[in-house]
C-alpha cells in the first residue's frame, strides 16, 4: 500500500471504535423501530416491573406486606436482571438474527468491520433498553412499594464503579455465548435464557445465596453478579445482605467483584476467539441452519 | 372410482373439478389438522435440545420461586404452587410461541404462503398446531410436575377428581383458543408479533398468577379473570389440587369452570372472525409473503 494510502487509514483503535459504533447504531434500529416510540417505552419496562411484581406478589402472599426489607431486595434484585436478560439476548440475537434472518453476518465477517466490537456495539442496544426497565422498574419501588431508596443518601462512590465492572461481566458473559452461537444451529436462542436462569438461581437475584444447598454457595459466590448485585444493593439500600454477604466489607465486594470479573473476561474473550475460529473454518458463518 | 375423497378421476370442467362436497372438504381438513399435528407430536422427543430446554428452563423457574418461598419461611404448601406454576408455564410458553407466533416465523420460512394456497381453512393449521402443541407441552408439564414434587417433597389433597379433569381441559381449551386469536392477529404483523409475544411473558405470569394465586393481587385479580384463561384456569386447579390449604380462591371453582366455557367459546370465535379479517387485509396490503420485516 502506498504510504499516502496507509496514512489515510484510521488506527486500529478508531477503526474497532467506529465499529462498535456503528454496530451500536444498527442495533438500536433493528431494536426500536419496529413499532412508535412509545409502544417501545412500555415494552422495555413492562417485563422488568411485571418480574419484580411477580415477586412482591409472593412476599405479601406470605408475610401479608409483613417484609419490607425483603421486597426493596427483590426490587433492586429484579431491576438489576434486566441488564443480564437484555446483555445475554442481545449478543445471542445479533449473531443469530443476522446469521440467519437478515443473512448479513457473511458481509460483516468478510467487510472491513472489526467484528468483536461490532457484535459488542449491536448488542449494546438492548443494554440500552434494560438501562430504562431497570430505572422505572426502581421508580416503581420506590413510588408504591415503598424501597428506601433515596437520591441524596445513594453511595455514589460505590454505585458507579459497581455498575460499570458488573455490566462489563455481563457484556464478557454474553460475549462467550455469542462466540458459542457461531458454531450451533439457530436453537441457540434459548441459551441465553437457560444461563440467565442459572445465574438467577446462583446470584442472590432473588434470595440471598445462603438458601441455596451449602454445595452451590461456593459457586454463588466466585460470580461477579453475585458481587454486583450485593454492591449495587448496598449503594442504593445502604444495607448489606444477611448472613454470609454480610461478613465482606464494601471495598471486599468491590475487589471480589473486580477480580471474577478480570477472570471472566478473559476467559470469555479465548471462548469467543476460539469459537469464532472454529466456525470460520468450518465455514459456519454463511450457513443458515432453518432447525 | 374409489370412495376415497381424494381419489382423482379426470373432471368435465373445472368447475367440476372445484366443485368439492362437505365430505371432500372435512376430509381434507382432517388431514390438515393431523399433518398439522405431526411433526409437534412425533417431534416433542426428536430434538434433544428442544426437550431440554423445554423442561430445564420452566424449571428453573420453579427452583428460583421454591427458594424464594423457602427464604420467607413459608408454609411448606405454598411451595406446590411454585411447581403447579411451572407446569403451566409449560402450556403458556407454547400458546405463545407455539401458536402465536408460529405463523410468523412460517411467513419467514416460505410454509405461509404453502398454507394460503392450499385448499384448506387455515383454522384447520391452527387446530393442529394446538393439538400438537397441546401433547407436546402436556409431555414437558409432567415432567416438571414430577421432578418438582419429587424434589421439594410436594404434598397434593384433590377432594374433587372429576372437577379438576374439567377445569383442566377447559383451562386449555380456552389457552389454545387464545394462542389461535393471537396466531390470527400475528398473521398481520412482522417483528412486533415476536415483541409483542415476548412483552405477554412476565407480565402474564404475575396477572396470571403463576407462582401466588392471584387473590393477593386485590382488583387487580379482577382484570386478570376476565381477560386472562390462565389465570382463572391456574386458580382453579390450585383449589383443586390444594383442597387443605385454605382461602387461596378469587372464586369457586365450578363459577371459574364456567367462566372457562365462556372463554373458550369467544377465543374460538374471535379467532376465525380475526383470521378470516387479517388474511384479507394482509393479502390486500401484500403482507402474506414479506419478510425479514
């Protein structure tokens, strides 16, 4: 190439930015377009508030609104999992969908997209959407349900970089599946709901992870999500978990949840790498399976 | 000429030839309803994935709420009912998916158009698809029924056997008769039929009651019991089947059987009137053959 072409090049480093922004883009459209926007606002929330309803329906049923305590856990609990749902989904839709419904994967693969950032920005989309479902679905804790949460008492210092390592757990975690995805047929939608329905049982999503059988406590709590949602809980409750979370100071839950996090990324990034290896080997990424 | 209506004999005329007579047309339509049925029920154990994930995702589901009950102390019965729940669940996922967006994701695959130009009425394809839908869920509902009672120890007290039969047929009767209305108004649409069956997720299980019956949910439980099969099936059949455990009821479960009947009777008629409106719009408006909208 000449030198006055490679000069016009961008660096790598704006090129996988400009990727991810453009996969960023695509993405919010194939997300939102299909219907007005305000259709779009009650389908983001909608299924966040109803989950959290499903399980403050169950704390009255058996204490009588008797757990207070117990409902702004759930609440923050269910708020939190709508970015796992959307993360995991969105990464799994986007090599699906344009595998084998838009059949665009082909071109992407073979254009001059940085493929990694792009899948990470077409996902994004509905992170972004989860974003909503999560702050209404607190809003409505707060406003009927009666969630201590208060805006001026929120330790912000701990909210912001918990949030920020756990969504990038997820964003590792739905990285590995959607590598997964490149070499399996089209049933591979449900994964991201069987592994989401997994991390909700061991996560404390929705009860502390001492109810779970003494075995899988160990596994609960090598999880980031284990650790975001306790970091989350204690910035906007103020609260820690009962009994085993209870023991870990902020900064140990801070630290627990940045280093399963480094773990995990990394180990999801050689997944995805191999996998997306393999399928194009195997010449898996313009095949469309119609199973 | 053989009996049989599908024996061919060279016509006079083509109005002959199209002039077929009710035998001829049930006839077909039978064989629609059961080549319609088939590959969901032979099917249901072929894919190995599908039956997994079929069972093992309800089932979570179960494990999450039985653990839920468990760290609020509650009465050991109230833990049947996260696993009644579940089983349902079953049923409820493929009414959606199963029936309401099927002719959606057929559009994409090209069977849509087979289906119009076939000389069938299309409520003959959507009767399969719940027949075979309906075994295919039964098989996976009883799975999740006995690794949820075996597992959390469930313990049942049916007084009235036949009651709870009735109430469960008409519970899915009226379910079905639903996933045929939403399948017709599915017909229409392009990516808002997959949303739209996926915003019918979560909030039906807490208007339908899924793990608490929906008495807690106060006026609400109201709403849900007119609109809703699922949940005045679901709070049927959890009286029936937790007779000991007491006041779990919105209402009595023969005035629930009825309000059943009359569900049934207005899904199946809501759907051939919305399949017979949306067919002719959709083919006015060129929609039965787009895709990847």
């Amino acid at each position: 190439m000449p030198a006055g072409d490679a000069a016009s090049q961008p660096g790598r480093g704006a090129s996988a930015w400009r990727s991810l922004a453009t996969g960023a883009r695509l993405g919010w459209a194939i997300e939102s377009n299909w219907t007005d926007p305000f259709l779009f606002a009650v389908y983001s929330v909608a299924r966040p508030v109803a989950a959290a309803l499903v399980l403050v329906a169950i704390v009255w049923l058996v204490s009588g609104g008797g757990r207070p305590d117990y409902v702004a856990y759930l609440v923050v609990g269910s708020a939190c999992w709508t970015f796992v749902g959307g993360g995991m989904a969105g990464f799994v839709w986007a090599v699906l969908d344009d595998r084998e419904r838009y059949r665009m994967l082909k071109y992407v693969v073979v254009s001059s997209v940085h493929f990694l950032p792009f899948l990470v920005g077409r996902a994004s989309a509905q992170l972004i959407a989860a974003a909503a479902g999560f702050l209404v679905t607190l809003v409505v804790g707060v406003v009927l349900l009666g969630v201590p949460i208060q805006l001026t008492a929120i330790d912000w210092r701990l909210f912001v970089p918990v949030m920020a390592v756990g969504l990038g757990s997820i964003v590792a975690l739905g990285l590995a599946v959607a590598g997964l995805c490149l070499t399996i047929r089209r049933e591979a939608w449900s994964y991201p709901e069987a592994i989401a329905g997994g991390l909700y049982l061991l996560s404390g999503a929705i009860f502390p992870p001492d109810v779970l059988p003494p075995a899988l406590v160990p596994v609960a709590l090598a999880l980031p999500t284990t650790w975001w949602l306790e970091g989350v809980r204690r910035a906007l409750l103020g609260t820690p978990t009962p009994e085993i979370l209870a023991g870990f100071s902020d900064q140990m839950v801070l630290i627990a949840l940045c280093a399963s996090t480094a773990v995990l990324t990394l180990v999801s990034w050689a997944v995805f790498r191999t996998f997306e290896r393999l399928a194009r080997e195997r010449g898996l990424i313009d095949q469309t399976t119609g199973s | 000429m053989s009996a049989s209506p599908y024996a061919h004999g060279p016509a006079a005329s083509p109005a002959e030839e199209s002039a077929w007579g009710p035998g001829r047309v049930l006839a077909t339509n039978l064989r629609a309803i059961t080549g319609r049925a088939y590959p969901r029920v032979r099917g249901s154990l072929r894919e190995k994935s599908w039956i997994f994930f079929e069972i093992a995702l309800p089932f979570l589901s179960v494990c999450a709420f039985v653990l839920v009950y468990r760290a609020l102390a509650a009465p050991e019965a109230y833990i049947g009912f996260a696993v009644l729940g579940g089983a349902i669940l079953a049923f409820w996922l493929n009414v959606l998916w199963a029936m309401g967006a099927q002719l959606y994701w057929d559009r994409g695959e090209g069977n849509l158009e087979i289906y119009f130009t076939a000389p069938i009425s299309l409520m003959s394809i959507l009767l399969g698809m719940a027949v075979g839908g309906l075994y295919m869920s039964a098989t996976r509902a009883l799975l999740i029924i006995a690794m949820g009672s075996l597992l959390f120890d469930v313990q049942y007290s049916v007084d009235q056997w036949v009651l709870l039969g009735v109430v469960f047929l008409l519970t899915l009767v009226a379910l079905y008769g639903l996933g045929m209305l939403m399948a017709s108004l599915f017909l229409f649409w392009g990516r808002e039929a997959w949303h739209l069956a996926n915003l019918f997720q979560e909030p039906v299980y807490f208007l339908g009651g899924l793990y608490a019956p929906i008495k807690v949910l106060g006026p609400l439980a109201a709403l849900a019991v007119g609109i809703l099969p699922l949940a005045v099936g679901l709070d049927a059949i959890r009286q029936l089947t937790f007779s000991d455990v007491p006041d779990i009821g919105f209402l009595p479960p023969e005035v629930e059987a009825v309000i059943l009947v009359l569900m049934s009777i207005a899904f199946l008629l809501l759907a051939r009137i919305a399949l017979g409106y949306f067919e002719r719009k959709a083919r006015a408006e060129g929609r039965l053959m787009a895709r990847w909208q």
